[in-house]
C-alpha cells in the first residue's frame, strides 16, 4: 500500500471502517462507512440498504476510483449467496479481470483443490470473493484509498451472505478485514472475530504457488477451519432443535 492504510481511514473520516459498531454510536460516522462518493462530483452511493442484486449492479457500475479507468469489469463475487463459507482474496488478477469471476487463473485452480481436499466445491455453500473488486494494474498491491473506497462492498456482501465462517486469504485480506498489521504468521491458527462472524487466517493461494513448503501449513489452516465450521454447525442444530 502506498500509504499506511490508519492514516488513509483517519484522512476520509471513515475509522472505523472494519471494526463493529455499537449502537451507541452516532449515526453519522456509522453511515460515512457505508456510503461510497464516486469520482463522479456528487455521486453518493449508499450501500448500507443495498440487496444482493442491487449490491452486485452498484459494483459493476463503480467509479469510486481509478481502478474504474483500467479494469476490463469489476468482479464482484461468484458462489451461493448463502453459504456457510466465505472466502476473502485480494484483488482480481488479469484473467478475473477478463473473466469476470473471482480466482479463476492459476491461483485459482489451487483454491479449487484446496477446497476439493476439504470435500468443499465452489459455488456449493461457499462464495468468494475479494477485499478490491476491480483489478490494480499491473497486479500491483492495492492502494489504502481503493481499500477505502472499496469498503463497503465487501462489509455489505458479508451482511448480505451471513457466512458461518470466513476465511481470509492471504495477507492483504486478513489485514484489512481484521484491522490490523499484524504479519499472517501470527493471524494463523486462531479463531478470529470479524464483526460478531469467526474468521480464520490462511496463506493465500498465489502464494503457496510460489512456496510450495508453506502448503503443509495451509493444510492445516484448512483441517483448523474444517473443524471449526462442523462445531458452529453443531452449534446451529443444537439452537434449531
Ligand atoms: N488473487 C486474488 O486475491 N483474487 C482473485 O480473484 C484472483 C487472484
């Protein structure tokens, strides 16, 4: 990020951004975070109401900043919008980007088997998607003021979806939907909260496509997530029965 993502949050008067409010809090600062000003002068799009179809149409209609001049289409999120898993990436890479569908190239075909080890399939009770809709050029790191800009999309499609579970995956995005810099070694193997939702810690697949020695640990994040999802499913039988 080309500047320290606290200092971007304070500048726009947006923190915080991914941390849960309480009802005490006014309702103004509460709904600066769920409202999106494009680089269209005037143009404010509040999120906060949107459903699924609205949310997807405001998506791929964005113009809130640069990365609307050089995607080929945003991408919002592909798979069951009430899945009990919710997988988080970073951005959309060249060939999401052409494709329209989050982790569709190579790092893709990984997260595909990866699923597959943990008798998971994308699309049947798992939706994914990313902290950026929009691909940044260049596949260069996202900037503080896209994460910003993009915010709301993201904290919406949760909303919306109500996942059981996320799983962060990779750096970037556990950084940004835990509000924090802390390096993903030590984010792995804990249970984590993301506004009232678990969320756990895992590589991101890119990644593990370069250091294949970190794929055990990756494995274990996955048998980690696995056994957390069958104790929260337990859970909700045990409340429903
Ligand atoms: N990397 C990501 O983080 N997301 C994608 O959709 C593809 C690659």
């Amino acid at each position: 990020m080309s500047l320290p993502r606290e200092e971007v949050l304070k500048e726009l008067e947006l923190l915080p951004v991914w941390k849960s409010r309480t009802t005490s809090e006014t309702k103004t600062p509460a709904r600066a975070t769920e409202t999106i000003e494009t680089v269209k002068a005037g143009e404010i799009i509040d999120v906060a109401q949107m459903d699924s179809d609205a949310l997807e149409a405001a998506v791929k209609a964005c113009a809130a900043c640069s990365l609307a001049q050089t995607r080929t289409q945003a991408v919002f999120g592909v798979g069951d919008r009430n899945a009990d898993w919710l997988l988080v990436g970073e951005a959309p890479g060249m060939e999401e980007d052409r494709r329209g569908e989050p982790f569709v190239g190579q790092a893709g075909k990984l997260l595909d088997n990866m699923l597959a080890a943990i008798n998971l399939k994308r699309g049947e009770n798992v939706y994914i998607a990313n902290v950026l809709k929009c691909r940044p050029p260049e596949n260069r790191d996202p900037h503080g003021e896209e994460v910003v800009k993009c915010a709301p999309y993201l904290k919406r499609q949760i909303e919306l979806i109500r996942p059981k579970l996320i799983v962060a995956m990779g750096r970037f995005a556990a950084q940004a939907l835990l509000n924090t810099d802390n390096s993903i070694g030590s984010l792995r193997g804990k249970l984590h909260d993301y506004n009232g939702t678990p969320l756990i810690v895992t590589y991101h697949p890119a990644y593990l496509l370069r250091n294949l020695n970190d794929k055990a640990k990756a494995w274990e994040d996955l048998c980690f997530a696995r056994r957390v999802m069958r104790d929260l499913q337990a859970q909700a039988a045990d409340i429903s029965a």
